[in-house]
C-alpha cells in the first residue's frame, strides 16, 4: 500500500519548475522519502485550467507528512518555489487502491469520482473492467481513494496516461456504453462528476 500527496498550484514559471522536477527537486524529494514524483498541468479543466497537479508518492501516511515537512525545511526548495512563484491552492492525501498499466505518457487524464467509498477489491475489479476498453487508448490507470481531502464533492479519482486523447476519449466513450460497468456504478452507487486533461511535465 502506499500513498499520493497531491498538490494542486499556480506556477508562474512552469518550465523552470519542470526542469528543477526532473533534475535536482525530484532528488531532493526522493531524499526526503517519496518513492515517485511528478507534475502535470491542467490544460482544458475549467477553472483549474492552467494549474498543475503535483503528485509525490510516499510509503506510509507518516513518511508523507515528514516529507511534507521536509520539504518547506529545504532551503533550497523553498528558493525555487519563491522563484517559480508556486502558489498551493489544496493538498490531498491519497492511497493508491488500484493500478494497471504503465505510468507513462505524454497527456495525462484526471476523472473525479463521488458515491461510496469501494473495498479494494472492487476497486481493482472496476478497474480490470475498464483497462479492457480503455487499454485501447491508454498507457496505464491508477485508482485513488481520498484519504483527507476536507470538504470534496469527490471521494476518488481515477488517473489516466495516454500518448493520444483522442484515442483514450474513444475508449473511454466505450467503456461508458459497457452494460457491465454501468450496472456497476448504480450498484456501487458512484458516479463521475468532472474530469481534467494534462501536458506531462515530470
């Protein structure tokens, strides 16, 4: 089991914290403890368009919050942050439920989910489901389940890497139609209530 801390920000100077990310900043995290780290912005998402979403992978609750500290302790994090004028609007801790595929691609999809929290084996059920039409224009899936995210409309999300969205729209127009998933999501009782699209940065 692990977990993803999720940062949703404005960054002035996307291109600058991109290359801080996948150079000398994604180090100093993993020194920090996370496990993983990367960074998407927002493109078509409504109002959160033009935000990116910041995702550092942890093992425990615990090593997430002492790399949350860990982070704003680093001197030299903070000066890059204060120099890509990084501005956090929320912090979400997530645990990672499910996941098939690869992480990789160059777009990234993000489907916010509300109704009952599932069990982890009908998460990764409800996901094996999907990955049979969605792998047709995907790369990998990853299902989160909202550990503290305050007051949300969503209690999980499900996040996408593809190369086309196009292709991954298809699929997932398909997947929808499927007779078996839609009588899954009346008799879980969820239901999907937005998604965004992202630009891989790290």
């Amino acid at each position: 089991m692990s977990y993803l801390y999720s940062v949703l920000a404005s960054i002035g100077n996307v291109q600058e914290f991109a290359a801080a990310g996948s150079g000398w900043a994604g180090d100093r995290m993993k020194e920090l403890g996370a496990t993983d780290f990367n960074a998407n912005q927002i493109i078509m998402g409504g109002e959160m368009a033009g935000m990116c979403i910041v995702g550092f992978e942890f093992d425990s609750i615990d090593a997430a919050m002492a790399g949350q500290a860990g982070l704003y302790q680093d001197a030299q994090m903070l000066e890059m942050m204060r120099d890509t004028q990084v501005n956090v609007s929320r912090r979400i801790l997530f645990r990672i439920q499910s996941e098939i595929g690869e992480r990789q691609g160059r777009y990234g999809s993000v489907l916010y989910i509300a109704g009952r929290p599932l069990d982890d084996a009908s998460a990764a059920s409800n996901l094996e489901l999907s990955w049979k039409t969605i792998s047709e224009g995907a790369n990998g899936m990853i299902g989160l389940q909202a550990v503290a995210a305050g007051a949300s409309p969503f209690q999980g999300t499900v996040v996408t890497s593809t190369d086309s969205l196009d292709d991954l729209m298809a699929a997932s127009a398909k997947n929808f139609a499927d007779p078996e998933m839609a009588k899954r999501m009346g008799e879980q009782g969820w239901n999907i209530v937005g998604r965004v699209l992202m630009n891989r940065l790290v």
